[in-house]
C-alpha cells in the first residue's frame, strides 16, 4: 500500500524505515551473539580436532572456535584418543625460541571436552604448553591432564592473557600444578574458573601452582586438591601481585605447615633486588569443606611488601550460598561480574557462566513474558518492536537477545 507521503508500505511500515530494521537488526544479532565482524574475517576458524591441532603451525596468529568439540567431533581419534600421550600439547615454553602461543584464541563461548593428555616425564603440560597471548571465552569439560612439572587444564605456563575461562576435571603433575595454568606471572587471569580435582607434590593449588608479579581477580575454585607442601585452595605458592575478589571451597589434603584455605606459601623467601608486594584482598575460603581456618598457609616476606586486607575471610558452607553469599562476600561484585546461585543453594559463579537448572524455569517465565508485550507492539514486525529498535542499534541487540534467549555464552 501507499501513505499518504507516497511512499510503498509493507505492513504499515515504509520501506525506508523497514529497511533501517534490518540493518539495525543485523548489527544488534552481531553484537548479543558477541561477534566481532572485522575480527572473524581476520581469525582462522577451528570447527574440528584437525583444526585445533594445526594451530601449532601458526602460533601467532588469530583463531575462533565456532562449534564445541568433543569425542565425537572430527579428530578426535587422531589427535587425542590414539597417539602416544594423548594429545600433545600446543606450543612449548622457551622464551629465547619464540616457540609459545603468541596470538589469540578466542573460544567464542564453546566448549572443548574430553580432552586426554598423558605426558608423566614432561614439563609444560595442558591444552597450550606456554602462551605469551591471549585465551578468552573458553571452557574445558571433562579433562584428564598428567604431567610433570608446570602442569595445568588449560596452559603449562601462562606469561600473557586468559579471561573468561572455565576447566573441569582432573589435573595431576609433581611440581607447580594447578586446575588452569601450572605457572602463571602472565598480565591476568580474570573471571575463570576451576571445577577440578588437583593432585601434586610441590606448589599445587585448585587455580594456579606458582603465581608471580601480576594480578589473579574474579576467580573460583571448586575441587579437591592433593599435596605435600605448598598447597593452596586458590594458589600453592603466589609470589608476588594481587589475589582479589575470588575464593575457593575444595578439600584440602597435604601434610605440610605451608597449607592455607587460599594460598600455601605467600611472598619469597629470597630478596630478588627489587620492589614486590603480595597482595591478598576481598577473598574468601570455605572452612567446613577446605577444613583450614588459615587464608594462608606460610608467610615469606624477603624483598616483598605483605598486604592481607581485612576483607579476606574465612566462612561456613551456609555463609557462602544462596541469598546468604551476597551478606556475607561483600568484596564480590554482584552487581557486575558474580551471580548467586538459589533453589537450591549453592555457591556463586560467574555473570557469564550458565544459570544453574534450578533457576532455568524461572527466567523462561520472565523472557516469555517479555516477549508477549514485546509481540503486542511489533508493528507488524515479526520478533521486533519498532519503538525499541529506533532507540539504538544497542537497543534492537537487547531485544534480539531477549526474542533468542541464549547467547554463545549461554552454552557452557
């Protein structure tokens, strides 16, 4: 039909303005899905077990994952379940070699299960040997990792960057072991999370084993870890940098003074000829499942500045779940980066980590309802009000994430 401007309409909407729709539209999609398009054009897409293991040959370049994998994903069998020692991990760690992970994986909110490394005599041992680069957005499900020094789910050592991570499993070495990274002095690892079970000798602990100079913020820890000296729930020995707003609720098992309910050893014990300090703040521990009443477990303080801020406690189970964790974790942002996890109750997680099943009811009967008073003011626009979609392109995202109801990150 034709208003009274002239102009074709379709609907009741002109074609100019039902045009504006789409492209709005397309960009709000890009921007809830998380996709960056400059970058995905960039960025070598992994889809199978293949495409993960050719990343060796170009460590310094830029990939995406675009499906999840797992056991029966193309690959699998050749590069995990057959060769000696499972799948070998990418890269190595030599820093005069250039030979680590130097550019960018970005995991795209996928997951990759069932991940098999058997390497006992080898150092430098999880999915990536040693990064200087960037992982975000990644979760790791199901994990069997063994090796031997420098040891974790996801990197052996990390000297650069990992957010938004996730490692579930089994982890086992002898020497600086930890659920995500064995060694960690990279720029940060932030809002990551450890469900594993951590088993070690020596600086063995539920996140990293040894952590040095840079900072470990918005993590959790949820696991049992195994050791003889330096166990922590969070961190076996962090040297230097700060620890905050994170904490952990594992059994703790280790024969050893050195054993605390978020770090076993905390600072140096040699001067290293310039200016540390060793940072703990807004951190938290689980007394009834860890079974320590200490943050930390030793104390060294050669050529490092000790700060343990008033803000880190120790609490009961109870404390720490449900409605009760906002209470009593102050430090924790809830209203950014956390979520409390009700009905049952149970420990918090990450704003990007999956809603527990127990609340999964309740959002669907809020994003239905939505979704009818969005339905009463389409225009005539299928899945879209026309209102809300000339406010932005920022507006029309919501709306899409909204009418879609699960996200990339949504998956994991």
């Amino acid at each position: 039909m034709t208003n009274k401007d002239g102009n074709t309409t379709v609907g009741g909407l002109s074609a100019d303005r039902r045009r504006f729709l789409q492209v709005t539209a397309g960009l709000g999609a890009a921007s809830v899905l998380g996709v960056n398009t400059a970058q995905a054009q960039q960025s070598t897409e992994i889809t199978d077990w293949h495409d993960l293991d050719a990343v060796r040959d170009g460590l310094d370049e830029e990939y995406v994952l675009v499906n999840d994998l797992d056991e029966t994903t193309s690959g699998y069998d050749e590069q995990v379940a057959d060769p000696d020692g499972s799948w070998e991990p990418i890269g190595d760690w030599d820093i005069d070699e250039d030979v680590e992970f130097s550019g960018t994986f970005d995991g795209n909110g996928h997951e990759i299960a069932e991940l098999e490394i058997t390497r006992p005599d080898q150092e430098y041992v999880g999915l990536f040997a040693g990064i200087t680069g960037t992982i975000t957005d990644v979760t790791l499900a199901g994990l069997e990792v063994t090796g031997q020094e420098n040891v974790g789910g996801l990197i052996g050592r990390n000297t650069g960057e990992v957010v938004r991570t996730s490692v579930s499993g089994d982890v086992t070495g002898q020497t600086s072991v930890g659920g995500l990274a064995g060694f960690n002095n990279g720029t940060v690892v932030q809002e990551s999370s450890a469900r594993v079970d951590v088993t070690g000798e020596r600086n063995v602990g539920g996140l990293l084993g040894f952590s040095s100079s840079q900072d470990v913020e918005e993590t959790f820890v949820n696991g049992d870890i195994t050791g003889q000296e330096r166990v922590g729930g969070l961190i076996g020995w962090h040297e230097a940098g700060e620890v905050s707003n994170s904490f952990a609720t594992g059994d703790i098992d280790a024969n050893s003074d050195s054993v605390g309910g978020l770090v076993g050893r905390f600072g140096r014990d040699t001067d290293p000829g310039i200016n540390l300090s060793a940072v703990l703040a807004g951190a938290y521990w689980d007394t009834t499942t860890t079974g320590t009443d200490e943050s930390v477990g030793e104390i060294k303080d050669d050529g490092v500045t000790i700060d343990i801020n008033n803000d880190v406690a120790g609490l009961a189970t109870e404390e720490m779940q449900g409605n009760e964790a906002e209470l009593n974790m102050e430090a924790l942002y809830f209203d950014e980066t956390w979520q409390i996890v009700a009905d049952p109750d149970d420990y918090p997680i990450l704003q990007w980590q999956e809603v527990p099943d127990g609340e999964e009811d309740e959002l669907e009967d809020i994003d239905d309802a939505d979704a009818e008073t969005m339905d009463e003011a389409d225009d005539d626009v299928p899945g879209f009000g026309f209102g809300g979609a000339l406010l932005s392109v920022g507006g029309v995202a919501y709306l899409l994430k909204r009418r879609l109801g699960t996200t990339g990150s949504d998956t994991q």
